[in-house]
C-alpha cells in the first residue's frame, strides 16, 4: 500500500485524471477571460465607446468570480453528502455545457440587449462550475494520497490552471492569427469554446474511471456524513476558513491581473500585437507546468507556511517591476510574465 490509503496504480489515475479534468475547466474558465479581453467588447457591448466597452467586457468577466463561492459552497456541501466523484463529474458537465452554449450565443448586432445578458447568464454557470471544480479535484487527490508528499500530489490539479491557460490561449491565438480580422469576429472566436464539448468528453471517460476517496468511504461505512458540512466547518474551524478565503482573494486578484488585464492593457494601450500578449501568457503557462510541482515538492520539504510567504512578498515586489519591463517594449512581455505569475 502507498501513502494514505490508495494503491499506487490507483494513486497515479487519480492524479492523472485530476490533472486532466481541471484542465478542462480551466480552459473553458481562461478561454472566457481571453474573448473578454481582446473581443467580446467590440460584439456584445458595440454602442459604448470603446473604454465603457471594455469596462463592460470585464464586468461580464467578473461575474464568474462572484459565482465561484457559491459554486464552492454547493458541490463542497454535497460532495461532503454524496461523494468526491460524483460533483466532479457534474462540475464538468456544468461548466462543458455554459461553454458551448457561449459559444453559439448570438451577438448584439443579432438580438440587442438579449445578448450580453444570456452571456452574463452562462458566464455565471461557468463560475458555478469551476467553483466546485477546483476544490473537489484538489480534495480528490489529496485524499488518495496522504503521507509526506501530499503536497506535490495535490499540485496535479493546480497544474491544470496554467494546462488550460496555455491551451486556450494556444487556440485563441492560433484562429485569431490564421483567420482575418473580419471572419474572426465574425465566426472564428466561437470555434474555440464549442471544442470544449469534445474536450468534456474527453475528461469524463477519465474522471469516470476513478474511485471514491478512502477518507469518504469510511465515513459512509460508519453513517457519519454530516448533515450541514457547511454548517460544521464554520462551527468548527471559523478562523481557518476566512484566512483561507483571504489568501486565495490576494492571490486571483494579482493572478487575472497578469492573464487577463494585461492582454487588453498591451493590445489597446502600448500598441502590441494581440499575438505578443499572447504568446507571452503561453510562455509563463508553460513554465507553469514546471514551477508549481517544484514549489509544490518544496512545500513538502520545509512547509506551506513558508513558501506561501515567499510567493506572497515577490507578488509584492514584482508589481511596479512588472508594468515596468513589459513598457519598455514587447521584447520583455515573457520574461515579466515568467517571473510574475512562476515566482
């Protein structure tokens, strides 16, 4: 037997599986925040100049943010009822679904104020989705594993964060750079958000094919699920969860802020091509697939507290440097965007 208390072939589909299926969420996720930067301003917000617009575009973006909690507090509260597996495969469903249904959602020019908000609609499924997502696959792996390197396990499903922003950026800059400008807007953005139905696919034969954490079998044997998980966690570990909920909102805040603002500040406000933001996020998403088992691996080593506290006082010092390096010309977008989002 291996750490915890799965066996070693188990342990390694588990992971794959995680890794595979929070790539899939995170590509439907990432690819949203993509369009929102560099289109869907000029398609479903085209009577506002081009500012407002913008602003508009982020506002639609940022609602899969405000959805993300509750989709937390919902698959958490029956995952902790029914079981690991079963929301993750509803997560992906939920979030597989509202993707492709972006994609074949009709523009302003087509059905007016319809438009942005049926888009506003799925963009909240989405965050729905990811929401119960996220923590689902990290509980998932976690649970299989156990031991002293529990940490680099539970990695596997965070690499797939930076596995789905390299692959939709790849895409969104692959269509955006072979179609004209005209044909892309026209038809081209939506190619990559109906691909996600085959890639949902692709993840549930994997997910489907895993088993259920030892730590809930035991407590199913036993009857003891809870009756309001949420309820107990913040009867029980109060201080615990808002500090968690602290770190994770400091963390996306400067996260989206390098992966998403930053395609639109360089696109719209230093006169970049849209394919050098792109490539640049690709570069830092591929480094990611590197950096985070080792910063993972090291957590096992000497502790999360301490390398948080390293990543937590780079992201400081790294601001004012990052805008810095990228306005001094496009030459220098990979490298601020390596160190930004990789240390």
């Amino acid at each position: 037997m291996a750490e915890g208390d799965s066996k070693p072939d188990q342990l390694r589909r588990v992971i794959v599986a995680s890794f595979i299926g929070t790539t899939i969420e995170w590509y439907d996720f990432f690819l949203y925040g993509t369009a929102a930067a560099l289109v869907f301003n000029r398609l479903f917000f085209p009577t506002l100049n081009p500012l407002a617009g913008a602003l508009s575009a982020y506002g639609t973006f940022a609602v899969g943010f405000v959805a993300r909690p509750l989709g937390g507090v919902i698959f958490g509260h029956f995952g902790d009822r029914l079981g690991r597996k079963k929301m993750l495969v509803w997560s992906l469903l939920i979030m597989g679904v509202a993707t492709a249904l972006i994609g074949l959602t009709p523009t302003y020019d087509q059905i007016g104020i319809w438009a942005p908000i049926l888009l506003v609609a799925l963009r909240f499924i989405q965050g729905i989705g990811v929401g119960g997502e996220w923590g689902g696959a990290v509980l998932l792996a976690v649970e299989h594993s156990g031991g002293a390197r529990r940490g680099l396990h539970g990695s596997w499903p965070q690499m797939g964060v930076p596995g789905g922003l390299l692959l939709s950026t790849a895409v969104f800059a692959a269509l955006s750079s072979t179609l004209p400008e005209r044909d892309f807007l026209a038809w081209g953005w939506r190619i990559p958000f109906l691909i996600s139905v085959v890639l949902v696919g692709i993840g549930l034969f994997v997910r489907l094919q895993i088993l259920e954490t030892p730590a809930f079998m035991k407590l199913k044997e036993a009857r003891r699920e809870s009756r309001a998980p949420l309820l107990d966690v913040f009867r029980e570990r109060p201080r615990e969860v808002l500090i968690g909920m602290g770190l994770r909102f400091a963390q996306n805040v400067v996260f989206y802020v390098y992966t998403v603002f930053v395609l639109s500040y360089g696109e719209k406000s230093l006169g970049y091509p849209r394919g050098v933001m792109l490539r640049g996020v690709m570069l830092a998403a591929l480094i990611g697939l590197i950096s985070i088992p080792l910063w993972s691996h090291l957590s096992d080593r000497v502790g999360r507290r301490p390398v948080y506290l390293i990543g937590v006082i780079f992201s400081l010092l790294i601001a004012f440097p990052f805008f810095w390096m990228i306005e001094r010309g496009p030459a220098f977008i990979g490298i601020a965007m390596v160190l930004a989002m990789n240390i």
